[in-house]
C-alpha cells in the first residue's frame, strides 16, 4: 500500500527518440491492481528534481492492465472518447523493462493534473478533484469539510490541485444544487455550475462501452475540474480499462 517513491533511471526509447533521466522517482500505483501479479506503476520526473518536465510532463501512468486480457480496453475507450470530442487521455502501448528484465506490455496512460486541465480548458487554477468509491456526490451538508472524509485510508473526494487551501466551499455549492434544488428548476441552476451538455456525452459513452466502474454504478474512478472560464464543473473520465 505505500506510495513510497523509489529513485530510479528512466530510459526512453522509441525508434527516434532515445532519452536517459536520473532520479526520477518510481512507485506502484493502483487499487486493486497492487494485489495483481503485473503490477502498475507511476513515474515522477519532478519528485527528485523539482520543475523537471518530459516532454512537458509531470509524471506517466503505466498500466499493466491485469483484468484487460486484450490490453487494449482503456487504448480504445481514450480513442472513442476523444472522437466524441470528450476530454480524453492519450495513450500508447509501451514495451516496460525493470533493471533489463522484459516485464510486458503495457499502456502509458496520460496523468490528470494542472498539466492536463490547461491543456484542455486553457486554465489550471480552479479546484480539481479526484472521486473515488464511494463518490456518489451525496449531500452531506453546508460545511465544505464534511466531504474531506476518509474512506479506506484515503478521501472519497481528493483535492489534486490548491491543496495548501483544501477549500472544498465550490464542491460543496455543486453537491447542494445537484441534489437540493427542486427538479422544475434544476436543468437551469445545474447548467451554472456543472457542464451537462458535455456529461450527457459522457454518460451515452459509458453505457456504449460497458464503463461500470464510473460514478453511475460504482461511484468511483472519475475527476472533477472547476473550470474558473466558464465557473462550470468538468467530468472528467478515469481509469477505463
């Protein structure tokens, strides 16, 4: 279970581009997937070396996506996504070596940061949120603290940027309109605050792919990205393997 980041080289190789970084820190990642014989894991160009960047990156996500026989499952899902022109994670499929030993094929899958969300939204200074179980974006009252509980040793609401403030006043607004409003004037309030138009996409795509690890079943694995542009919140999906 540690997040332990352990200092290790990084090399990149692609058939052009052939590229060697020193510490650069290297961890498991996952949930389930700890207790997976192909293990996932994160690497963290900046733990060790503050402000460094790969190609513009913070950090890269390689899955060994152990349920996913094919592979291929979150590759397709990204493609589909961004064809739908729902904000999408890029991804490829690497060949990943540990200390010269081939460990398999994996899939490089686009880390959710400040990075991402300026590159699709064109800011990053607004709260972003990673919900896992049990985000059912229940109301839980007026104090913005109530939603920083802990589930399984860690928060079902993770605030992954503005840590430092750990304001959670702009979630707690959006779970009060979702579930408080009276329903003949919800579409109008929920539109102020919540991008539908664009999560109506996203709930044809889950149901399209079979995503029932999202917060309509699972209530778990998707982020939420208060876009300051527009003063709306962003769905964005995660982890579709």
């Amino acid at each position: 279970g540690s997040n332990y980041h352990f200092r290790a080289t990084f090399i990149f190789n692609n058939g052009i581009i052939s590229d060697t970084l020193e510490e650069v820190g290297f961890r498991l990642r996952g949930n389930t997937s700890r207790s997976a014989a192909k293990k996932s894991f994160k690497i963290s160009f900046n733990t060790y070396a503050a402000g460094r960047r790969f190609f513009g990156l913070k950090k890269m996500n390689l899955n060994g996506q152990h349920n996913d026989p094919s592979v291929a499952r979150a590759k397709i899902c990204a493609d589909l996504a961004d064809d739908f022109g729902i904000p999408s994670l890029r991804s490829n499929h690497v060949e990943l070596y540990l200390n010269g030993e081939y460990f398999g094929l994996y899939i490089n899958v686009e880390h959710i940061d400040d990075i991402y969300v300026k590159s699709r939204f064109g800011n990053q200074d607004g709260n972003l949120y990673k919900c896992l179980y049990p985000a059912d974006l229940k109301y839980l009252g007026e104090n913005p603290d109530l939603y920083k509980a802990d589930f399984f040793g860690r928060r079902a609401y993770q605030l992954r940027s503005n840590e430092m403030a750990d304001d959670y006043s702009d979630f707690a607004n959006f779970v009060d309109i979702l579930n408080n409003t009276p329903l003949t004037s919800l579409p109008c309030e929920l539109e102020k605050v919540f991008n539908v138009d664009q999560y109506l996409k996203i709930i044809a795509f889950d149901i399209l792919t079979g995503n029932w690890d999202g917060p309509i079943y699972n209530k778990n694995n998707f982020y939420l990205y208060h876009n300051l542009a527009t003063g709306q919140f962003e769905y964005l999906p995660f982890d579709l393997d």
